[in-house]
C-alpha cells in the first residue's frame, strides 16, 4: 500500500509571484477603464448630440417670440407714455407760450382750436410768458392760415399784437416746430410751454426737445375731445404712430440733414 499523501499524490500549480499578481490587476484594471470609456461613449454620445439640437431649438423658439411680442408691447408701452402725458399738466414760468394750430374755418378757429387758445389766454394773464407763438399754415383754398386765425382771436381777447408771433406756414406739426425755432432762437427764447389736446403734447415735447428747446406741457382742458372718451383713444393710436413716424424721419434711415 502506497504510503504517499494526497497531496504528494496531486501536484498542485504553483502560487503566482506578487509582481505577477499586480501586473494582472493593472491590465484588468486598464481593460476595464477602456472598455468603461468606450462604454460612455457610446452611451453619451448620442443624448449630447440631442441636447445641442434642443439648445439650438430654444434660441431659435426665443428669437422668434421675441420678433412677435417686441413690436406690440413697445407699441402699448408707447401709448401708455402719450396717455400718461396727456394727463400731465406742467404750467410754470417760461420764455413763451406755443399754441399748436389745428382746424380753422373762414378766420375763426374751431371748437378744438379756440379751447387751446383759451388755455394759452389763461396761461398769459397769469403773467407765465411775455409772448404766445400760434402756429399753423393755410390749407388749399383757405383765406387764412391757422395762425391768423389764432392771432385774431388773441387780439380780440385783449392780447397785443406785439406780444403775438405768428408761424403761418407748416402744414403738420414738424414743419410747425420748426418754424418755431427759426421765430425763437434769434431771440434768445429757449424754455417754451406747449399748449394743446393732451394726446398730442407727448409728440411735440419730443420734437421741442430734437429742436433745442426746453419743453413743457399745458393741456387744453376744455378740448371737445374729452379724457377717457373713445375719441380720444381713437387720437392716442395714431399719436403713436405719429411718434414712430417722428422718430424714424429724426433718427432713422429717412433722416434728413
């Protein structure tokens, strides 16, 4: 009977050495991290390619409803200023008075003209301007312009005729404005006090000011275009395209030199 032990009988392999078993590890290690790298890849790849689509998508989203919204809300914003002003009464001391002419009919102002000379009546005998300007031109066919129409009814209310200067030839109140400036300026007269409906002082604030002037505002409180009415809203809309059209002539391609 064989005297040999199991352990003589079966050879057993041999340990691995230390520095064996840590050059395994390393490579197990190493495979692992490319196989993991290759692995994140293939699995990232994919959604960062959908996130800058969806990136692209949201800037393009925002652009447009920017595009959409900016006109309209500028647009109320802007009328909100007009009516603002409209209700914004400023009657100080100044240089002179400026009556912005509207509709006149053979000589003699309309209802909506004669209560934006009453204003400025109330304003001069209040001792706040030595000199009113009226203003205004002559339509096609009309005997008188605007502003003869306004002097004459100033003088028949007790005004001088030297304390009157007369702008009788713009035809809208651009042209009006100006005409202003070519009366004052020579003067010396630089702080003036607009008189008119209160949906039309926003807009001639803006051009006294594109003028050189110091401008403020004294509305005709008894204008039949009453505040609040549908009237008025009606002139607050188109005041507000007035003040586009004002400030694309002024500071936009059609300015002219």
């Amino acid at each position: 009977m064989s005297s040999l032990s199991d352990t003589e009988r079966f050879s057993l392999p041999p340990a691995p050495s230390r520095a064996r078993r840590n050059t395994t590890e390393r490579a197990t290690a190493e495979g692992a991290g490319r196989f993991g790298e290759a692995t994140s890849g293939v699995a990232t790849g994919q959604p960062r390619r959908r996130g800058r689509g969806q990136t692209v998508r949201r800037w393009v989203a925002s652009f447009l409803a920017f595009a959409l919204l900016a006109p309209p809300l500028l647009a109320i914003g802007l009328a909100v200023a007009i009516y603002r002003q409209a209700r914004t009464d400023q009657v100080r001391p100044v240089d002179a008075i400026v009556v912005l002419g509207t509709a006149q009919y053979n000589g003699r102002p309309g209802s909506v003209f004669e209560a934006r000379l009453d204003r400025a009546l109330t304003v001069y005998q209040g001792g706040n301007a030595p000199v009113i300007v009226v203003t205004g031109g002559r339509a096609v066919g009309d005997q008188y312009s605007e502003a003869e129409a306004a002097q004459t009814y100033l003088i028949d209310h007790g005004v001088p005729e030297d304390a009157i200067l007369l702008e009788n030839k713009g035809r809208n109140s651009w042209a009006s404005m100006q005409g202003v400036a070519a009366l004052l300026r020579p003067l010396g007269l630089t702080r003036i006090l607009l008189v008119s409906d209160g949906f039309h002082l926003f807009r001639v604030k803006l051009m006294a000011r594109d003028l050189g002037f110091t401008g403020y505002a004294a509305i005709a409180t008894e204008s039949p275009i009453r505040h609040g009415s549908r009237r008025e809203l009606g002139y607050v809309v188109r005041e507000t395209g007035g003040v586009v059209a004002h400030l694309w002539h002024t500071r936009g391609p059609g300015e002219i030199g």
